[in-house]
C-alpha cells in the first residue's frame, strides 16, 4: 500500500510522455500571409515538406517525438500548439524558436501510467532512495538541534 502511493504521489515520473507525429515547413524569415497561404495551397496539392523548407537542420518529419522533446527542440508552447491541431492538414502559422511553420499534425498519442506492476522495481528504488534521503535529513537535523550558530557583527567599516 505504501509503494502504491508513493507510485501515484510521483505518477509524472513513471509515465510515459505523449508523443507527437507531425510534418513541419520552416518558412522563410518575413514571410508574409499571402506568401503562407501560397505554401500551404502547395502542401495541400502534395508538394514535398522537405523541398519547401527555409535553410533548416530541422527534420521535415517528426515521429512519436516526446512532448516535452517537442519544446526543448523547437522552444516553448510549441508541442501544446501542434497537439491541439487538427489531424492530417496542413495548419498554421505556428511559431517556434526558429521561426514560423506550417505543420501537420500525424499523429498523437496520450501520456500512460503502466501498471505498477511493469516499473515496481525502478518505483522501490525511487522510494527507498526517497527514504534515506529523509532519514539523512532528519538525522543530520537531529545532530545539530543542541548547537546554536552565533554569527559576529560585522561593521559596515568592515565590509569589503
């Protein structure tokens, strides 16, 4: 019982991440909204997502990346903005760290907790790394209740 609530107490550390499929075209810096619009007319006629990119390290496709992969690669707000896309057509503009870029929303798969069962071992591990942490504290805390710090005075002709 005690396992199993230390489990749901810290489920954000045992569950798997959602994930996101997406394809992404970095469009070129200033690109104005009729200019948008033209690439994305493009993109819905089927034009190649990598022949459309600005010069860009950037993968034009993007498979079950972690959500939270998504916004260190691509910068804050990113991966909520592309998960809340509708699937299968070419949205945007969605801005980045990079820039501004049309995206299409593959694929996306909802954050799991498995079973305690599946990650009791890494689960005890965690609580009982927990526990001496706890106990170390209290012990150290224990140690120096009889001892009072007195700190000097300092003047301020003293102070460098």
């Amino acid at each position: 019982a005690t396992l199993e609530a230390y489990y749901r107490a810290n489920a954000a550390r045992f569950g798997q991440d959602a994930a996101l499929s997406f394809a992404q075209v970095l469009l070129p810096a200033n690109t104005g909204p009729a200019e948008v619009q033209a690439v994305k007319a493009k993109l819905e006629q089927g034009a190649d997502p990598a022949g459309l990119n600005a010069s860009s390290l950037l993968p034009p496709k993007v498979e079950a990346m972690a959500a939270p992969a998504v916004e260190r690669v691509f910068g804050q707000g990113f991966g909520g903005e592309v998960a809340a896309l509708p699937l299968a057509r070419w949205s945007g503009p969605v801005h980045s760290g990079f820039g501004t870029h049309l995206v299409r929303l593959e694929g996306r798969q909802e954050g799991i907790l498995p079973p305690l069962e599946k990650v009791r071992a890494r689960v005890l591990a965690d609580w009982r790394a927990d526990q001496a942490r706890k106990m170390r504290k209290a012990h150290i805390a224990n140690l120096l209740r009889p001892y009072t710090l007195e700190l000097p005075e300092i003047s301020d002709a003293a102070r460098p």
